[in-house]
C-alpha cells in the first residue's frame, strides 16, 4: 500500500482553554515591569507581556515530554534574552532531566545539559530556583539537580561540569547579590519532604512518586570561588529559598520548608528562628522575599492545603521590622478579589479567597512599581496594586489549570465540541473553541472523563465526573447545562472510561467503566437517555480482574502525566465507539487485552483483536483508541502507543497496519478523529504525545483519503505537548485538539 507522508506547515490558533497546572515559580524581567515568565509542572514556560493579565507558552524547540515538567528556571541580569529552565520526570525509578537556554527570551530553547536530574512535578517543585546566573559574571550559571549534583558552567550555560559537592537533593542555588564570586546552595532531607503525608504506603510520599531514599541531609553550603571550592556552611534546615539584606551582606533570611522562616547575621554560618507571628504550628514555608522600595518589610506565605483548619484564608504576612515579627497581611474577603474564575469558589468551600491562599509557591515585589506585588499558586499567578490589600487575576487567560482528558465532538452541530479535565467539569464550545461554557458540576466531584451529547436533542449531556477519595459518577442534564443529576453512581475505584450514543437508537447510550471487575467495572447500557443504567454481558478472559489489566502500569507509568497522578489525563473516553451505520454496533478495546465487539448492543461480545500488535516489542504497545469509519460500512481503527494505527475492512476479522509505514518506526496514537474526507473516503486525524519509555515525538498527522496519503502538520513553537485528544466537528472542517497542561487547539480543514 502507497503511504507517504509530506510536511505540511499547519498553524494551530489557541483555543480559550490556555494550559496551566501548579504554577510554581515567577520572574520578572530585569527592565521591564510588564513582562513576567511563568513556570509550571506539567506545562512549561509562561510569558506575560502585560503585568499577569495574560500569558502566552514559551516552549518551541522542546522535544520531551519531561521537558515541560519545569523544576526551576531563571534569567540573566545581564543579557535579559538569555534564559535557563531545568525540567525533568521519573520513569520506573530512573531519573531524567535537562538543562535548556534560550538566547532570544523564550521564543526558542536548546538542551545544554543533560547530566542533572530534575523533578518538575515532585514534592520540592514550590520551592526556590535551583538554577542561577552570577550578578556579576554573565558567564558564570550554576544549577543544582534533583539528582546528579551541582553544576557550574562558565561560558553563559554552553558547556556544564559537574562541581565536587555531594549527589543531595538541591532546594535553592543562589549567588550572593552583594558580594561577588559567592555561591550559596541549599539541601532538602527525606524527612522534611514526607512529614505531611500520612496513608502514602511504604516509603511516604517519596515512595509514591518512586524517589529513592537520599538521606537526612539538611545542609547549607557555600563557595568563595564561584564553584571551584566548597564548605559546609550550616546544618540542620532544609532550605528552600535564600533572601539577602540589601541593608547587610551579612544578614540572610531563608524559608526552611518545616524549620519555618529563619535569620542568619553572619553570612549564613549560625540560624536563628524568625517566625515570631506567624502561624503556630507546623507549616511549611517555601518563599521568603525582601520589598526593594523598603528594605524593612519582607513577605512570606505557608504553603497551606484545602484540609487546614483556622488558616486565613490568603495567609500573606509581612514584616515591617526586618523580618524580626510577622503579622497577617490582611484577612481577605471575597469581594477583595477580581478576575478569579468562578470554578475556584467551589473547589474550597465556596471561598474564592482560600482558594487564592491554596498553594502559594512565590511572592515577588515588582523592582519598579513599589505597591505591586505577585503571588503564584496551585491556579495560576495573581497580582495587587494596592501592596497586598486587594488582588486580580485576569482569569489566568492563557494560564489555567487544565490537564485536558479528552474533548467530543456534537453531532449534529458545525462547532459544537465538549472538553474533560482534571478538577474541572466539562466546558463546552459553539463556536470551535472561540469561547467556552462550563457544565455543571456535582458536590464531592471535581473533574471530569468522558462526555456524549445526544444526537437528537442538543439540549442533552451525559458526562463522566470523578470525586476526591476515588470515586466517579454519570451525570445527566437534560437542560442544556443548567443543572445536573447523578444518574450512575460508581463505587469506590471506578471510573468512566467512555460514553457514546448508539449510531442508530437515538437515546441509548452505552458506558465504559474501568476498575475492578468485581466491583463492577465494564460496560453499561441505557435505553433510555441515560437516566437508568444495566451491565452488559462483556466479559474478559479470566486472568483479567481490572481494566485496565496492567492497571499499575498503564495508569501510573505510561498513559498518566506524572508517575503518581492515577486516573489524571491517561487518555480517557477512546476506547468504545459506535457503528454509524448499524444500530447496536459497538466496539470496546482494552489496552492489552483485545478488542471485542457487540453487533445487538451489548448483548452478546466477541474478540476481534487477533493480529494486532498488543504488548508487542515490550508492554508499551497498548490499544488507547478505537473508532469506526465515517464512510463504509465494516471499516474499523484501532490505535495503539508505539505502533501506531491499524484497519480493518471486515468488522475486524483481519487487520493490516496503516501508520506509519515503515513498520520500525513507533508512532503513539494518543489521540484518533475521523471524518468524512475527499473522494468519498475516511479523513484521520492522528496525533502522538511523547513518551520517555516509546521515545516518541510530539506530532500531529492528517490523512484525506482513508490512510494512503499522510500530511505530518509542523508547528514547532508548541514545544513537546502532550495530545490527549482531537475532535472533528460534524461537518469534518473544525477541528479541536486537547493536551495535557499547554491548553487547547483549534484549527481548520481546508478541501482539495
């Protein structure tokens, strides 16, 4: 079969639904008030042109998928065009990390260094830069990995070596701003990152994210050589950011992770405790910042949770005596905050400001407004004019924190499509992404799966939510989105995969439901719009007690954004779908398992899944997608990681491979549309996320005629984003395409 493919230059406009995650890291540039950068743990590098109303990505030239998991990052004061970010993952207890820079200020980056692991979504992401540019020699960058040491490089980050300092976890690198050549670096222990976790199983929550033991070193060193030398400066406190006194070259504040905020007056050599104020108990403090317009006043924040009880609810404090006593800020009321999107009310108790209070990982004062100030947090970055009283957001434009999961289109609707995400409730759109709406969520779920919308009545969702402590429903609404009902509630450990409406019986829809199969996890059918639900007679091969079958592996390793993150944006609502041209027609795949399908509506199942390349070259190649044609009749797809996409012409008795080509080449088909295409044949759409363990590009292809031809769509300023879905609207023009953390796409078909 003829399967070439050509490069087609194809521009992606960002849909309303920017990208985000944990916003764990802000700079300002060195001149310019205005512009911010922004760092993330799932998505990058942020850049606002407009003092944090709106945010723009920065990751072109990023080829990994780790590389928009950003530990740290940072600019030079000297050559404002120049930045660093450090990004790195864990994958089966192996670290990875890159070291990359930019010479044009984030429009491009380039890998400089690879011999530093780094953790961008691991328990030190909040706390301070581990990577820094001497204020006095612009050639002279350090950076101190999760993993692998510190490195210094003396020649503006081109070439790196690795210093003789110990293989601890690094939780601040800084150069003394007053006294040149001076280097301090600070270390975090196992204990300190663990003390807040209670039921992580063995090994605490650095268990849970697969991190090795690395000691109980607190430590704090220092070099009077610019890393040529190093001592032992203190021990005892896990440090996670460094302050100067601009008053004392001798004075320095550090925030001390559990050891709360801490003064030094001899350059760092003895410690004493400064929380005299500040919150009793224990809580930990990752930022602690001197205001540059008034050197007496300094600002920290505890980094508080949703569950902490009698915590203000923004708990900024200041000092105004030179951080010897500490008092609340202010005691902020809802009505002291604007632009704040209205999700975030319901995610805390109905309090927007604890909402703005959850999480805070910085505080800034702007260098050259001096009753401007910045926080950063778990939603995105907010700012006050008024020195702290009142504060904005903008509604995090561009900058939301969305790890889509999937996204539908509506039948019947030119434009119409519906999006799932993490900790939200789905978001639809009329106009192809142009502008979004929320459906309504339901008390105790906070994100969502799967979505369908009834080809017959517009005003009809039946969507996927899925709650804290594990736990899912089917939600209905039958008024276009005003209100909303549980209609399926699951138990524990379940939730749904897949929603569709059959292709002919309008108002029966069929669910997938994955977990244990003897909690009731399969397939689900409804006769009568979804407001009553009965399991199917499908049924797996006996050795098969979860979906999925590698539930572990596939959910936590492979298909999931972070090691840890089970059942966040691992490539929900793909695996059943409907016959279009035959009613009670359904397929539903599992990832290592097979395919089977129905033809009277889940009645009756069988495998089809014999020739395909399950588990093949290693338990990577795993089904994520399967879809029936939307011209012929018995034309099936199936879409697997690694492997790429097969057909088959005859309902599945045999299947041949149809991209890629070349039968060595690995193409993860993350994400599958099809639509009406020319001459009569099917149009594909494939995208492909990147993955540490299939080595995988972030790519985009479109087929016209049924997979003969191929069109691989470049636009490289995306960097290595995560694809977790694309829809084409019912007219096979509008297309809409959802990743993980950097936000959606829109763009459109043109005919030939």
């Amino acid at each position: 079969m003829l399967n070439h493919s050509l490069k087609t230059a194809k521009e992606w406009s960002p849909a309303a639904l920017g990208g985000g995650g944990y916003i764990t890291g802000l700079l300002q540039h060195p001149a310019e008030s205005g512009v911010l950068y922004a760092r993330c743990d799932v998505a990058g590098v942020f850049r606002s042109l407009d003092g944090g109303l709106s945010w723009e990505t920065l990751n072109s030239g990023l080829t990994q998928s780790y590389h928009h998991q950003v530990q740290s990052f940072a600019i030079s004061s000297h050559h404002p065009e120049v930045m660093f970010r450090c990004s790195g993952e864990v994958r089966s207890r192996r670290f990875y990390g890159a070291v990359h820079k930019s010479a044009d200020g984030g429009k491009s980056w380039k890998e400089v260094c690879t011999g530093m692991g780094f953790y961008g979504n691991g328990p030190t992401r909040m706390y301070g830069e581990v990577i820094a540019v001497d204020p006095y020699h612009p050639e002279i960058v350090a950076a101190g990995g999760y993993t692998g040491g510190l490195w210094i490089s003396r020649d503006e980050g081109e070439t790196w070596q690795q210093t003789l300092l110990p293989e601890e976890r690094f939780g601040c690198v800084v150069f003394h701003p007053a006294i040149p050549d001076v280097l301090f670096a600070g270390t975090i222990s196992d204990d300190d990152l663990n003390m807040d976790y209670v039921e992580t199983g063995e090994g605490g929550v650095l268990g849970l994210l697969q991190d090795l033991p690395r000691g109980k070193q607190r430590r704090l060193y220092t070099s009077p050589d610019l890393g040529e030398s190093w001592q032992l400066l203190y021990e005892g406190a896990s440090f996670a950011e460094l302050g100067f006194d601009s008053r004392d070259p001798q004075r320095l504040m550090a925030a001390c992770i559990w050891g709360g905020i801490c003064s030094s007056r001899d350059g760092g050599r003895t410690w004493e405790s400064a929380g005299a104020g500040l919150l009793p108990g224990g809580h930990r403090y990752g930022t602690v910042v001197q205001d540059t317009h008034n050197p007496q006043r300094w600002y920290t924040a505890p980094d508080v949770r949703p569950h902490m009880k009698d915590i203000p609810p923004i708990p900024i404090y200041y000092s105004g005596d030179g951080g010897e006593e500490w008092q609340l800020l202010r005691k902020h009321l809802d009505e002291d905050l604007s632009g704040f999107p209205a999700y975030m009310d319901s995610f805390n108790g109905g309090s927007r400001a604890a909402a703005t209070g959850w999480a805070i990982s910085k505080l800034i004062v702007d260098r050259l407004n001096k009753d401007r100030l910045y926080l950063c947090n778990w939603y995105g970055v907010a700012f006050s004019e008024d020195g702290g009283n009142t504060w904005r957001a903008g509604h995090f434009r561009g900058l939301e924190t969305t790890c889509m999961e999937a996204v539908a289109a509506a039948p019947g609707q030119p434009g119409k499509f519906c999006v799932t995400m993490a900790d939200h409730s789905p978001k639809v759109t009329e106009d192809g992404g142009v502008t979004f709406r929320n459906l309504p969520g339901l008390a105790g779920y906070s994100g969502s799966t799967a979505v369908a919308v009834s080809r017959t009545n517009t005003e009809h969702y039946l969507y996927g939510l899925v709650g804290h402590g594990r736990t899912a429903c089917i939600a209905l609404s039958r008024d276009g989105g005003q209100t909303a009902e549980a209609v399926l509630t699951l138990g524990k450990g379940l939730f749904v995969q897949s929603l569709r409406e059959d292709g002919i019986r309008s108002g029966t829809f069929y669910a997938y439901i994955d977990g244990e199969i003897s909690s009731g996890a399969g397939v689900y059918r409804s006769a009568d719009g979804g407001q009553t639900w009965s399991l199917t007679s499908f049924c797996l091969p006996a050795h098969v007690s979860t979906l999925p079958h590698l539930k572990n592996w596939i959910e936590a390793e492979l298909l999931s954004v972070v090691v840890y993150q089970v059942k966040n944006a691992c490539g929900a609502d793909q695996l059943m779908a409907a016959d279009p041209f035959r009613a009670g027609h359904v397929l539903a795949g599992e990832w290592s398992e097979g395919i089977w399908h129905s033809a009277d509506g889940g009645d009756t199942w069988e495998s089809i899944g014999a020739g395909l390349p399950f588990q093949h070259r290693g338990t990577a190649s795993i089904l994520n997608a399967v879809a029936y044609s939307a011209t012929r009749s018995g034309t099936l797809y199936a879409g697997f990681i690694s492997e790429g996409l097969w057909s088959s012409t005859d309902d599945g008795q045999h299947w041949s491979k149809l991209f890629p080509a070349d039968a060595a080449e690995q193409f993860n088909v993350s994400a599958l549309a099809v639509g009406k295409g020319d001459g009569g044949k099917d149009l594909l759409i494939l995208a492909s996320e990147p993955m540490v363990r299939t080595k995988t590009e972030s790519k985009v292809v479109c087929s016209r005629d049924g997979g003969i031809t191929w069109e691989i769509w470049v636009d490289d300023y995306l960097g290595a984003v995560r694809w977790k879905g694309v829809a084409l609207d019912c007219d096979s023009r509008q297309v809409l395409a959802v990743t993980c953390g950097n936000g959606a796409y829109r763009t459109e078909i043109s005919r030939k």
